[in-house]
C-alpha cells in the first residue's frame, strides 16, 4: 500500500547508511547514464558566506541581523574501479582504442640487459630475426624474453653483441591508450541511486544535475592496497531548470 505524502513529511526515525550505485553521463548530453562502478565515497560540501551585524542598541552586544548565502558546493567521490573512463575523466586523458592487430618485420636494435619498450602491450606469437650472410633471415631463440611491457634481451644472450639490428614480427590485444593532461575536465550529471540500510533498504535517490569533475588528487601505481581515485568537482547551477522552489543544483527523493 502507498504511503500518503504527508506521512513521508512527518516521519521522525530516519537514520542513514547508504550503499548503492552512481551513474554518470556527460552533461547536457544524450548519452546513456552508465554506472561508474564500485564508489567507496560521495559526499557533497556546502561552504557559505555569513554576513552578519551588530547590536549596537544596548550593552551586551550580540547579532542584530544576520544574512547567510551558499558560495559554493563541491562534491567529492572515491572510486574503485580504474576503468578506462574513471581513469580518462580522472586524469583529463585523450583515449584511443585499438583492436587486436599484428607488427611484421619491425627494425630493432638489441643491446643485451636491456628492455625493448613496444607502443603495444600483452604480445604474442613473437619472433625475431638476425639477417645472417649471405643475407638469410635466421630467427633467433633462447635469447630473450618476451613481457608484457616489451622484449627483454638477456644479459649473456648468446649470438648477440650489442648494435646488432634485427626485425621483430608479433600480435597483440586490443588496447586502450590514454594519453593524460591533453583535455579539459569533465562537466557530468550523476544519479546516487542509494539503497538505505539503517531503514529497511529503503531507496534515497539524489540527482546532481550538473558537476565537474577535477583531476585525481593522486595516482597510485604501487602501493600495496587497492587502488583508488579520489577526485572532486564542483556544482555548477544548470540554467535548464526553472521554477518557484526547483533547484539548479541538486534534489533528493526518498520513501
């Protein structure tokens, strides 16, 4: 059975403890709002500026008149899961995708200990040559090793001397390269679609119409714990939203 609003207004036991999903899309787009994955924090902030008088009628002093404005709300969010579009949005990144392909006589130099970088990861079906005279390719083995950054050429890699040009032929997966620092941020609406725990799952919607998103406040590459993105942004009125009582910024539902 429906609960009457005005029961839902009244309603005193509210305690909170939210879990749930977070969906993003680009503002003012018509892109599909698509979950960002496992967020282990969302907060907003308000900061406000208190202009205040006074009283100057009578001994004692005190506040005579007070007048208080939001200047400005922020939004704050820790995320999980590194994927392409968390780390791209996190890192103001350029992506360009591609598929699996394959490299085929690729000029290298081998300089024993040390690491051949490739611009493709994860490689497979590797093989090189050295053009022995009088000019047969003869692929090498047991030489070097292949990584997933690269080919490693082993410190007493037999028939190898330093110089030595050879070609490299491979396959490798498809890829996703982001080049960082190339974009501007990111302005998104989001959707918390939030599940309370303290009051019987019962759902606390919050919709955040318009909020841009800084860059990552840090990148950990090794730290020995999960990795995250803590990232914050900034709401911005979005001029779409007009009425008496209708915020610009952002608006909660419940049961």
């Amino acid at each position: 059975m429906a609960t009457a609003p005005q029961v839902i207004t009244r309603k005193v036991y509210k305690p909170s403890l939210n879990v749930g999903q977070v969906y993003a899309r680009v503002y003012n787009s018509a892109g599909l709002m698509l979950p960002v994955g496992n967020t282990l924090a969302l907060a907003l902030q308000h900061a406000e500026d208190v202009q205040k008088q006074p009283d100057m009628t009578r001994l004692g002093g005190g506040t005579y008149a007070e007048v208080r404005r939001v200047t400005d709300v922020t939004i704050e969010f820790a995320l999980a899961d590194l994927n392409v579009v968390n780390l791209a949005r996190a890192t103001l990144s350029t992506v360009t995708e591609s598929d699996a392909g394959t490299v085929t006589d690729q000029p290298i130099v081998l300089n024993r200990g040390g690491l051949i970088p490739l611009p493709h990861v994860l490689l497979s079906s590797v093989v090189i040559t050295k053009t022995a005279a009088p000019g047969t390719p003869v692929p090498m083995a047991g030489n070097y090793e292949v990584r997933p950054e690269g080919i490693w050429i082993y410190d007493d890699a037999p028939g190898v001397t330093d110089g030595d040009v050879a070609k490299l032929s491979y396959s490798y997966a498809g890829q996703a390269v982001l080049e960082a620092l190339t974009t501007k941020s990111a302005e998104l609406q989001l959707r918390f679609a939030g599940l309370n725990e303290a009051d019987d799952g019962k759902p606390v919607v919050v919709d955040i119409w318009r909020a841009s998103q800084g860059v990552a406040k840090s990148l950990g590459l090794l730290t020995g714990k999960f990795g995250q993105l803590d990232v914050a942004g900034t709401l911005i009125a979005d001029q779409t939203k007009t009425g008496a009582g209708i915020s610009r910024f952002y608006r909660t539902t419940m049961v």
